[in-house]
C-alpha cells in the first residue's frame, strides 16, 4: 500500500468522524443528537450479528466480549483488530502485487482452492495476460460448467475485478462466497465462507473500513427532522395560545417549522452533496483528498478548544492549511492532469 493509499484511507476515518459531527463540534441539536444515536445502532447491530459468525469462523476468540466503556465504533474497530492479527489455517494470504506472467491468476486460482480445502475441485484451468493490451483472463471448467472472463490489468496488482469472478464461481458452484479480509499492508487475505455468513460479515467489514456512509446519514437526519418538525408544530400552538391566541401561534408555529424543516433538509441533502464530491476527489488525487480532510479536521479542533490559547493557534494552522489546499484545488482546476 503506497503513501498516498494510507494517507487517503487516515482521511476516510476522519472524514466519517466529522460527518456524524455534522462537520460543526458546537453542534448538539436534537436533530444531531438524534442521528448520531441512529447511526450508532448501525454498528451495535453490525456487531451483534457478525460476531456470533466470527467466533464459529475462529476469527475471534470464543470468549471475546466487547468492552462496555467503548463505544460501538471502537468495539467494532478492536474487532477488526483481532481478525487482522489472527493467524488462521484456512485464511488465503498472499501479496497483492504478483501479477508479471500469463500463468499467474492460474496459478492464484489453484493455491486458494487448496487452500479452502478443495484442491481437485478445478478439473481444467488456463489464465492470460498482457502487459502490453493492459488485459488478463481465467477460464476454469468445475464439474460441468465453465467460467470464462476478461478484465483490464493496468499493473501487477491482483484486480479486483478477479477477485469479483472468483466470488461468482463459488457462489454458483459451490454456494459460497469469497469474503476479503482487512489487511494492513499490500497483502491480501481471503476466505471461504458459506452464502448466509456472507452478507452480515461483509458489511461488517465495510463499516469498519468507511463508517456509515452519507446517504444513510441523510436518511437518518431526513425523518428525525421531519418528526421533530411535526411534533414541534403540533406543540408550540399550544404554548403560544396563551400569549398570542390559539389561530396566531399554529400561523407563527407553520411559518417557523416550515423554515426549520427546510433548513435542516437543505442541510441534510448538503452532505450527500459534499460525499459525492470528497469521493470523487479520493479517486482522482487521494493525496490531496487526506490533505482536505486533514484540514477540516483541525479546522473542527480549533472549534472545539474555542478561545483558548491553543484554540487560537490551531485555528491560525488551520488557516494556513485551509489557504494551501484552495491554491491546490486552484491549480487542478486549471490543469486536472
């Protein structure tokens, strides 16, 4: 994994951090309050379902139990922790970068259907591949059935695209699935699972490794600010009734929940907007993209230390960084090469 590749999943984290803070630590709105409460059950949920599926799997010890004094996400990542340090007869290790000849996604192909114990399953295999056309392939007869694909290989990494079709071929011959586990370096660890652990242990993984994405966030501040909106218009009438009469305040109370409702929308949809565009910049300049979350994140700490004295210097840090990164987007834009 290059610098660039680290530096882009540190600012993932963080990213994911300061989404769920509603980018702004001085937020603790019921609507904030609520959300973040939501999203946390997506990881309690996660984690009451897959661990149960770890341990028979023996990637977590039998006796494990998550420690009550974290949060969700910290237990979810300890978690991930253990199954990263686990050294485990069936899990599939090898180094990503491996790809230089024609008989190499073959040769993978065999050393992982050994590996998850089923050696003489592939009665006839051949692979391809071409530095020069930027293509490589596998063909595979299993039983009766052939599988047969072609995918690009812009470099000697094993392509993802490989791994996809290896994870059809279990799936329809075998009805398994190839799950990929979290690893902290270039290697690539896999394992062979049956169909129903599949699913929960994936998006397991997936929220460890990107958090809850933003489209679930926006759903989640979606009907928690249509509730408060609508219980708040059923209940301030009533409280103005007494100062304003009864038709006065449910007309003040609809022109003022109609505003909040539709600021705190605007604000919702905002953070799709704004994930859509940190995805886009993570893929074209994953340097640039941690350098933006790095920003924004000592941007969030300047506003949590306030006026304090070091309040004050993160925040001249943060003004400095904040500066540098709109020359750099400056500069792509003129020049996107």
């Amino acid at each position: 994994m290059t610098i660039m590749e680290k530096l882009a999943i540190l600012g993932w984290h963080i990213k994911q951090q300061y989404l769920l803070n509603n980018t702004n630590a001085t937020d603790v709105s019921m609507i904030n309050i609520l959300t973040n409460l939501m999203a946390d059950s997506d990881y309690s949920d996660s984690i009451d379902e897959s661990l149960p599926i770890l341990k028979k799997l023996q990637l977590v010890d039998e006796e494990f139990v998550p420690n009550e004094d974290d949060n969700y996400s910290e237990n979810l990542q300890e978690i991930v922790a253990k199954v990263q340090e686990r050294d485990h007869a069936e899990i599939f290790v090898f180094d990503s970068e491996c790809i230089a000849d024609r008989s190499d996604y073959a040769d993978l192909t065999q050393a992982l259907f050994a590996n998850a114990g089923m050696p003489s399953a592939i009665q006839k295999i051949k692979s391809d591949y071409s530095a020069n056309e930027e293509k490589a392939g596998l063909a595979l007869r299993i039983g009766d059935a052939t599988f047969r694909k072609f995918w690009d290989q812009t470099s000697d990494y094993v392509a993802d695209a490989y791994l996809a079709f290896i994870d059809d071929v279990m799936e329809q011959a075998f009805e398994k699935k190839l799950l990929v586990l979290p690893t902290g370096d270039q290697c690539c660890r896999l394992l062979v699972v049956a169909k129903a652990d599949y699913e929960p242990l994936k998006e397991f993984f997936t929220l460890a490794e990107k958090g809850v994405d933003a489209d679930t966030i926006y759903t989640y501040r979606f009907w928690v600010t249509i509730f408060i909106t609508l219980v708040g218009f059923i209940i301030t009438p009533f409280i103005g009734w007494y100062f304003f009469g009864f038709w006065t305040s449910v007309l003040y109370s609809l022109v003022f929940w109609l505003i909040f409702g539709g600021y705190n929308l605007f604000r919702a949809a905002s953070i799709v907007v704004e994930e859509e565009r940190a995805e886009k910049l993570k893929a074209e300049d994953p340097l640039l993209y941690a350098q933006s979350i790095m920003t924004a994140f000592v941007e969030e700490a300047a506003a949590r230390e306030k006026n304090s004295p070091m309040g004050k210097r993160l925040k001249a840090v943060a003004e400095i960084r904040k500066k540098e990164l709109e020359e750099k987007l400056a500069e792509k834009i003129k020049d996107p090469a």
